[in-house]
C-alpha cells in the first residue's frame, strides 16, 4: 500500500486522537480545564497539521483521504463529524494516520 491508502490498522479515530491531544496539551494543569478543551477545536488543530480519513461502515472498504480542505468546514458533534459551509457532504467516522499524529504530538513537545 502506498501513503495514499494507510492500513486501517495504522489509522486511529479522531475522538480518540483529540483525547490524546487533550491530555498532551493540558497535562500540567487543572483537570478542570482539561474539561473545558474544545473537541472540535482540537479537531480543527489536528487537522490543520496532519492529513483526516474517512472510513466506510464496511471495514472492506478502505480508508478514503480526506480532500476537501477541513479549514473549509466546521467541526461538530465533539470532532466526530466536519461539515462544509458550501454543502459538499460531511464527512463523519474521521480518522489519523498514528505515526502522523505521534509526529505532532512531538513537535508540541519540542516548543
């Protein structure tokens, strides 16, 4: 498989990636604030930095790439779905590629 079609098992689901994030981000402090993070900002950051897959119901059916720009959209439903503001469907069951996101996890780190 080349980078565009990712296995499904190096693939993780974006809900789960915000929570990761999430606690990256707000690990020095209070779990109250770690509450108060928004999923779908965390969404949008992610996406911002790293590549979205949409995956079928059918767990046959490859992940497909994510092509419309997310920055185009909104996330909602806490990341689990982005919809576009000039009506190009929504895409829902979003997913990263976890090398991808281990990267920019360390990039945060780093800074």
């Amino acid at each position: 498989m080349g980078p565009t079609e990712p296995s499904a098992h190096g693939l993780l689901a974006l809900p789960l990636a915000i929570l990761i994030l999430r606690e990256k981000i707000y690990r020095a402090q209070s779990s109250g604030s770690k509450e108060q993070a928004d999923a779908n900002a965390l969404a949008a950051l992610i996406a911002g930095a790293i590549r979205l897959w949409e995956c079928a119901e059918d767990p046959a059916v490859p992940p497909r790439l994510v092509r419309h720009d997310p920055h185009k959209g909104r996330f909602r439903d806490g990341g689990r779905e982005l919809h576009f503001f000039d009506g190009t469907p929504a895409k829902r069951r979003l997913a990263v590629q976890v090398d991808e996101l281990g990267a920019m996890l360390a990039k945060i780190n780093c800074t």
